[in-house]
C-alpha cells in the first residue's frame, strides 16, 4: 500500500450525520461507522458515550476522510486553523459542491474567478466544517 495522507475531523456528537452527507455529496462511500459501544474488545464505555461515532472512513476513488466525535474525557473545541480544500476540474461539479455544502452552513467567500481556478470560495458548513471549494484549476507560475 501507498503511502496516504488523510484529514480526520473531530465532531461533538454529529459525525454520523456529517459524514452520510459527505458520501452523498461527494460521491464516496462510507466503509465504516463504528460507535463507541461497537468497539472490540469489551472496553467499558460511558452510556451517553455509546452511540457516538468512535470511526468513521469514507472512500473516494481519489481521496478517503476520516472522522468521529470526540472521545470521552476530550472538550470539543470546533475544528481550527484548517480547511478542507477540494478541487473539481469544472465549475459546475464545484458549484453543485459548494452549493450543498452551504446549504445551513456560512459562506465565508462566495465563488469567484481566481489566479488559480476559474472559481474558487470558502464556506464552513453545518458541521462547523470549514472547506475550500475550487472548480476549473488554472497553471499558476
């Protein structure tokens, strides 16, 4: 196997829910959904932490993301001083993708023509999850 590199979002209690919609807006697969009661090996869980997502795996043809809600005894702070940055090669695939991500969600940076891609914006949606949304890369230097 390749070397990968992944991102893994941390979420409070909406990882489940976060991640099914990424599959479908992403066209991806979600492979794995494991809760924390679901973990092996008989480890004792908190009640109120056992129906919260330990894992979870999603798999694109060209990239995998990895989440869960944070683990007992761990603050949920948000995600911080990163985004998901994700490029389409045309500007209605990054429309269409941009669009459903800011469906309940905050536009930080509509669409526009940039430099380096025919249209490019920022919107955090509504999982708190901030991305950067490109569609038709240009050359740049």
């Amino acid at each position: 196997m390749p070397t990968q590199l992944s991102a893994y979002l941390s979420y409070d209690g909406n990882c489940a829910e976060a991640m099914t919609f990424y599959a479908e807006v992403l066209g991806a697969k979600l492979e794995a959904l494991i809760t924390y009661g679901q973990m092996p090996g008989g480890e004792p869980v908190p009640p109120e932490m056992a129906d919260r997502v330990m894992h979870a795996y999603l798999v694109h043809p060209d990239f995998a993301l990895m989440a869960g809600d944070a683990p007992p005894g761990v603050p949920f702070t948000g995600i911080q001083g990163c985004m998901m940055a994700i490029t389409f090669p045309t500007v209605a695939e990054a429309t269409r993708v941009f669009n459903a991500l800011a469906e309940g969600g905050k536009v930080g940076m509509p669409l526009a023509e940039t430099f380096w891609a025919d249209t490019f914006g920022m919107v955090t949606d509504r999982f708190g999850t901030p991305w950067g949304v490109n569609g038709g890369p240009r050359a740049v230097g």
